[in-house]
C-alpha cells in the first residue's frame, strides 16, 4: 500500500525496435544478468550485438574512446550469449539516441500515470503483457506500413538461439 521506487531493466532491439522491460527493486549486477536472460526468452534469442550505456554494474573501467574494461561477469554473460558489447562514448547522446528517445517513450507509454500493483510479480506480468501489446500496435518509425511485431517476426531468424540461461 505504500509508493515504492523500483529500477526498470529495458533491453530492445536495434533494427525492429522489439523491447523488453522489466521492474526490479535494485540495480545490480544479478538485475542485469537476469534482465538478459528473461529479454532472450521473450525475444526467442540473443542480438549479436549489445549497445551499453557505461553503467557500473557492466563497466569496470572507461578507458581510451570505446574501449572499456568490463567486469568479469559481465564479459563472461557477453560471451555466454555470444553478445558484443560496445560502449557509449560518456557525453555522446547521440551514439544511443534510439535508446533515448524509446526510455522517453515507454515511460509515456507504460508508467503515466504511474501504475499501482499489489506486488513486482503482478507489475512484471503487466508489463510483459504491455511490451507484447504496443508491439502489435504500434507502427514501425522507419518501415512505417508495418507494426514493430512484424518487423520484427522478419528479424527474429537473426538472433542466435539460447539453448541454456547464463548461471553466472
């Protein structure tokens, strides 16, 4: 009955802007390492490649332009999954605008007005639900005659399969 500050994992993909979100109740490494792989089982696999904002949970050092020393379990989830990870340039918004711009979107199109639920596991089906439905709904920004779900139904023979769940 009481408000409660949750941290919110989004992992999309590139080409159909398919998104996966899901409410945790703190940003840590486990959060990570789970949101990957709850966000491939819904997606049905793995992108080859993974655009990461320089969170401290994945980043252990911000070396020279994008070079980066990632922590040792996030290298080995990245490894797991067969995901390349590339890092943002710190100050250069315009390297994950995409990203950006869908953040605003989908705190539009699924936290105003702010959802009230009984408990994280009643808020996750919600959003689940709701990822799944603007999916279907919405028009694709670029391939505009198409939803997001078909676009990306034509991309999903991409991902690599996932045969286990990294147990880091």
């Amino acid at each position: 009955g009481e408000p409660r500050r949750i941290k919110v994992a989004h992992l999309r993909l590139c080409h159909s802007r398919k998104f996966f979100v899901k409410a945790y109740l703190r940003e840590t490494q486990e959060m990570v390492m789970d949101a990957h792989a709850m966000a491939f089982q819904y997606f049905g696999g793995a992108c080859r490649r993974g655009v990461y904002d320089n969170m401290s949970t994945a980043v252990a050092s911000v070396l020279k332009g994008k070079q980066r020393e990632y922590s040792p379990r996030f290298a080995q989830m990245c490894s797991h999954y067969l995901v390349k990870p590339v890092a943002c340039t710190p100050g250069a918004g315009w390297e994950k605008g995409q990203v950006e711009k869908q953040v605003r979107d989908i705190r539009n199109w699924l936290f105003k007005p702010t959802p009230r639920f009984a408990s994280l596991e009643e808020l996750n089906q919600w959003l689940h639900d709701r990822c799944s439905q603007i999916s279907h709904e919405r028009k694709h920004p670029t391939f505009k005659s198409k939803t997001i779900q078909q676009v990306f139904e034509e991309e999903k023979p991409s991902l690599i399969p996932v045969s286990t769940e990294f147990e880091g």
